[in-house]
C-alpha cells in the first residue's frame, strides 16, 4: 500500500535474506544477474544495462506476459558499496521514481534488505509497485540460495 511522503506518495518494504552483504549488493549492481531475479512474476528483463556508479545510467526493459515491453531508464545518484544505492528514473506513464536501497549486515551471513520508493504521483504501475517488489524479493530469495 502506498503512504504519502509529504506530498508524494511512497512506499517502503523490507526483508532479510541468508546471504552476506556482498551477494546482495551484487545481485542489485551486475546486469547479468538482476536480470535473472528483478521482475514481478509473469515478466521477464530481456535488456538490462547498468553503469552502478554515481552519475552512471541504467536501462531496464521489463517484458509482461501479454509481450509488451516496459522500459524504465534513469541515473544513479549514490553507490557506497555493499551498502547503499540510490538512483531515480522514469517508470510508465512518466512518473518519476526516486529509489534508496539499503543493506545492513546482520551477522552469521545474514542481510536485511530495506526499500523506499518516492514517486512524483500515484498510478496504476506505483499502485502495484507494493506487490511487484514483494514477488521480485522472492525471486531475488531463490536466486540468492543457487547462486
């Protein structure tokens, strides 16, 4: 469900993973392997290029399961490796998207993953930004446990 931040909505998730913190990190910042997890199910991430750094750029191409494709292009602004990574971006409908990835070492190789997304106003494609996360989280989970 999406909450307001002062005039914009938002939305936040987390979940902890039993994977150190540089597995993590990685499975955010490597082209080969987000495309493997980052999606909600039914889509696929047929093109992915990333430039994990502050100022770099990424271009996502989410494909749906009518074969649509939905891209989602923006700009890293921060990168503390292991650690930290924000980036904002354009989503459909032209709303913009600013998101903070946090990741904390819980010890005994565990981390605690925790998300905010800001958006410039609500839509069909924030609505479900919720449930998507939840779904990519879980495919992340199962990657990380293979991989």
């Amino acid at each position: 469900m999406l909450a307001q931040t002062g005039e914009r909505p938002s939305f936040r998730t987390a979940r902890v993973f039993q994977a150190p913190r540089r597995r993590v990190f990685a499975a955010f910042t490597n082209a080969e392997r987000i495309t493997e997890w980052f999606a909600p199910n039914g889509f696929t991430m047929p093109s992915c290029d990333i430039d994990p750094r502050p100022g770099g750029v990424f271009r996502y191409v989410f494909r749906g399961p009518d074969g649509k494709d939905y891209p989602f292009n923006g700009l890293f602004i921060e990168v503390v490796g292991n650690q930290r990574i924000v980036y904002t971006g354009k989503i459909q409908d032209d709303v913009e998207v600013d998101t903070t990835v946090n990741l904390v070492d819980r010890g005994d190789g565990m981390t605690a993953l925790n998300v905010e997304q800001i958006f410039s106003r609500e839509s069909a494609s924030t609505r479900g930004a919720p449930e998507g996360w939840k779904q990519s989280l879980e495919h992340l989970d199962a990657f990380l446990s293979i991989s």
